[in-house]
C-alpha cells in the first residue's frame, strides 16, 4: 500500500471539503463516485484529489468536526471495484464500495494529512 501525504481544508460557509494529494497539480477527470464526492484523476489515471460537497449532510457529521485537520482517505482499486474511505481522527465517516466502471487502474494506498 502507497501511502501519500494528503492537504485537506473545510470551508464551513460553503460546507465543502476538500483533500488534495501533496505536490500533484490539476486532473484530466473528474467523477461523482457517491452522491456529492467527487474523485479526480489525472492523466495517468491516478486520483489527485477528493471534493465533498454540503460534506456535513453527506458525511452525516458536525462542522466542527470536518474542520478537524487530522485526515486520512483510502482508495483501493481493481478492475471490478473501487473502495473509498474517510476518517478524521480515527473516526471512520464515510466508506463506499462501487463498481469501478471508471478506467481507474489497480491502485492501494492511503492519503495521511499526518505523513
């Protein structure tokens, strides 16, 4: 598993999260895995960034606590699925399982706000 240093921010006006994978720049792809997550990839088919939108309703938690820097997120791919998690500290807030009928490649690894 490749573990990758993640910066997240939490704009509570708009209720929007968002977690983006240290030192990558832009995406060629951006696709709603959830409803309101949004996954983007880039060229090389690999994610880069995580966008929760009205992320207290779609997570079912306070403000407060996505406002919590301490992040990670999990993406574990295969042909067949894609496996998405989210916690903040230690707490498990979202964990979805969809088919991957994206074009993402076999891919494992955790993006850590603590790396």
């Amino acid at each position: 598993m490749e573990k990758e240093t993640l910066i997240s921010s939490y704009d509570e006006i708009n209720d929007i999260f968002v977690g983006k994978i240290d030192g990558r720049m832009g995406y060629c792809a951006n696709y709603s895995i959830s409803e309101g997550i949004f996954l983007s990839i880039d060229k090389d088919n690999m994610p880069t960034s995580v966008l929760v939108d009205n992320a207290s309703e779609v997570f079912n938690v306070s403000k407060k606590v996505l406002e919590n820097p301490n992040v990670k997120i999990g993406i574990d791919c295969d042909s067949v699925c894609l496996c998405f998690t989210i916690s903040i500290e230690d707490l498990k807030i979202c964990s979805i399982k969809r088919k991957n009928d994206f074009g993402i490649p076999e891919v494992s690894f955790v993006m850590d706000s603590n790396s």
